[in-house]
C-alpha cells in the first residue's frame, strides 16, 4: 500500500471513532448524567496511569485496524481475529484526565490531562464536554499552551450540524463565544471569533428556514466575522484554518466572501475552474441554468456510490435547463481522467485540485458537497448527500 493511499485509511479508521457523521446526537455511550460522571471521576481518581493505559490499547487497536483495512487480501488478518473488536472504551480514562483537572492545576498532569480530553478522549461520543473541559482548563493552567491552533482546529472538525442549523456539539460552541471574549490572548479572542462565525455560517445553510430567520442567521454570522482581526491584522494564521489565507485579515475577508456568496439564499461568487481539457471556465458560463455543483474524489466513496442516481438526474433533465457540474478534488488531475474511462460521467466535470479557491470561497471541506443554484446563481440548497427532498427540490426547480 503507498504512503497515500495508507494516509486515507489511517483517516478513515479515525472516523470510525468520530460521532455520527452529519449531526444527529452521540450521546448515548458511556455516562449518561453529570450524576454518573461524578460518580465515576470520584471512583477512579486523578491516575494518570489510567490514561496511559488507555492510550496504549488505543495505540494497538489503531494499528490492528490499520494492518486489516490495508489487507491485499481478506484472509491477511491480524492475529487472533482482534481487528474485528471495537476501540477500547475510553470513559475511564476520561474520568481520570477530569478527576486530575480537578485539582485544580495542582497535578503535575494537568496540562497532558487537558490535551487528552481535547484530543483523544474528544473523538468518542461524550467528546464535546471531554473537550470543553480540557479546553478550558488550558485557558486557565496553560493560556501560553504551544498547539492551540492544532487543538482549536481539531475541535471544529468535529462539530457537526444537523439540518436545522442547530450544532451535534453545543459545547464546543460554547468554548469558541467564552474564548471570543474572555481569552486574556488577542489571538486567541480573533480565533475564537474565527470558530465562532464558522458555525454561526454554517446554522444558516439549515433546511426549511424562513427567510427573515435565514437572513437574521447570515446577519449573526457576519457579525462575528467583521472586525475579527481587529489589532492582529498581520499575525499568522493559527494552524488549521483556511488554507490559502496566510494572516487573520486574510481569514477575516475570506469568510466574510464566504458567508456572503457560498451561504443558502446567497448570489454564488463568480468563480472559475478548469474543465478536464484544460480549458477555463466560470460559474457564470453556466448563468440561466439550474447547476448542480458536486465536489468529489475518486476515493470518496459515498461520491461514488451516488454516480448512478446523478445518471439519471442527467438523463431525465433537460440539458438546456439543467446542468451537472462536478467538480473533482483528487490531488492529481489523470487521477480523475482515468477514472472516468472506467465509470461514465456524461457532464461537465472540472478538476481543481485538494486546495482552490472554489472550495475555499464555497466552503468545501467534506465530500461529497452537493450544491443546488437556481438560473440567477442564487444558492437553494447545500447537502451532503442526495435525499429525496433534495432530489424534488432539484427536479422542481428545473420544471
């Protein structure tokens, strides 16, 4: 297996142990109340051995996870038949971290405590309070800490949204508005209004919104994005954030960009890409059309999975009111072009890469993306999938 191709295994095997992907509550493993949580904080106690020792199992599980995904063949299997077992179970070792937090920075363990709870223990279902916790308890012991862009960037990859807009993670949420305004640390403040008004963006593409609610969520957004950079213009991004933007103002006009044009209810900026021959175009090329933008990969395989139903899509609409534009974001241009001579993709497909400007402006950062304009360019809907709903939508929408 080359390095690449075990890199998207190692991060699908990360996923494995992230909440439900696209929102929905997680909450249901381990402690169920505050109470139960007490309760076991106060029978394991501040022992960090219990960390490590969870870490390690951790440790094994991943690698026993990583040698079977990487199989050439099925029957390669790690020893024992282990590698079919779920994560170990890492509630124990998050009562520790807190329980040691609890001292009040006293332990000698308190900021390794922290970074557990914002790292490890973070990627498990109870992981939003497991990160507020150690979060704020790096504020308070270690305001000076060295990897908060690594930890900030960490903790926004794992929110996730549900369809109406409303956060899988309120208290990660609530970490990003208290650093926004209490962090002694400007750059801190400006990060937190960064995180704050990613969100606050994102709750406006929710379903179903009537427009002076939609328009009041833009509104919210781009309150918190102006200004962001206030006193810290020329600092560098902490790591994590957009890719492309290399100071806070850079960040700041970025997503106010992005909260203007790449939001539901919003005119779509007039970006360009480069069709598979080379040649470049623009969104506006395509103005008097319903577009429906795809972002995705060859190795995306819910991206794949969906090819036969935009198929059909294509096949039933008419090409002079509707268009399919899929636009690939393999790292490598005849990645895609010799894909598409195995499996059929009768419309007009750009590639642009891992990073562009397209995916930055309309904020795509998981795949697939599914973006519905109408004929003026304004943005009806974003999704990650293809629901009936979003299905009608598009064919009601073409008429």
């Amino acid at each position: 297996m080359n390095t690449s191709n075990r890199t998207l295994v190692a991060l699908g095997v990360v996923l494995l142990l992230l909440p439900a992907a696209c929102g929905g509550t997680a909450a249901e493993e381990g402690p169920n109340s505050d109470e139960q949580l007490a309760a076991l904080v106060a029978e394991v106690g501040p022992d960090w051995e219990v960390v490590t020792d969870y870490m390690s199992r951790q440790r094994e599980w991943m690698q026993r996870s990583l040698n079977s995904l990487g199989s050439e063949n099925d029957s390669e299997s790690s020893e024992g038949g282990e590698e079919a077992s779920g994560p170990p179970d890492p509630e124990r070792a998050a009562a520790a971290a807190i329980a040691i937090l609890e001292e009040g920075g006293a332990h000698e363990r308190s900021v390794d405590a922290a970074q557990f709870l914002t790292n490890q223990a973070a990627m498990t279902r109870k992981g939003d309070e497991y990160a507020y916790r150690g979060a704020k308890a790096l504020l308070e012991y270690a305001p000076d800490f060295g990897a908060w862009g690594m930890t900030l960037s960490r903790m926004n990859m794992l929110r996730r949204f549900r369809d109406d807009g409303e956060s899988a993670r309120p208290a990660t949420d609530r970490f990003f508005e208290e650093l926004a305004t209490e962090a002694d640390d400007p750059v801190l403040r400006a990060a937190g209004r960064y995180y704050l008004a990613l969100g606050r963006m994102a709750a406006v593409n929710a379903e179903g919104l009537a427009e002076e609610e939609r328009a009041a969520r833009k509104e919210a957004a781009l309150d918190a994005a102006e200004g962001l950079s206030a006193g810290v213009e020329d600092e560098a991004l902490l790591f994590g954030m957009r890719m492309g933007a290399g100071t806070f103002a850079d960040a700041e006009a970025d997503l106010i960009r992005s909260i203007q044009h790449a939001t539901v209810g919003s005119v779509v900026a007039d970006l360009n890409g480069s069709r598979m021959d080379g040649v470049e175009e623009t969104l506006s090329d395509y103005k008097g059309r319903v577009v429906l933008l795809d972002f995705w990969a060859t190795w995306c395989k819910p991206c794949i999975a969906a090819l036969p139903e935009l198929r059909r899509l294509v096949e039933d609409l008419p090409a002079d009111r509707f268009v399919l534009l899929a636009v690939s974001v393999d790292a490598e241009l005849e990645t895609a072009v010799e894909f598409m001579e195995k499996e059929p993709m009768p419309w007009v497909n750009w590639h642009v890469g891992m990073t562009s400007e397209l995916t930055k402006v309309l904020d795509v950062s998981a795949f697939p993306t599914y973006i519905l304009l109408d004929e003026q360019g304004r943005i009806l809907a974003r999704t990650s999938g293809l629901p009936d709903d979003f299905l009608a939508l598009i064919e009601e929408t073409v008429g």
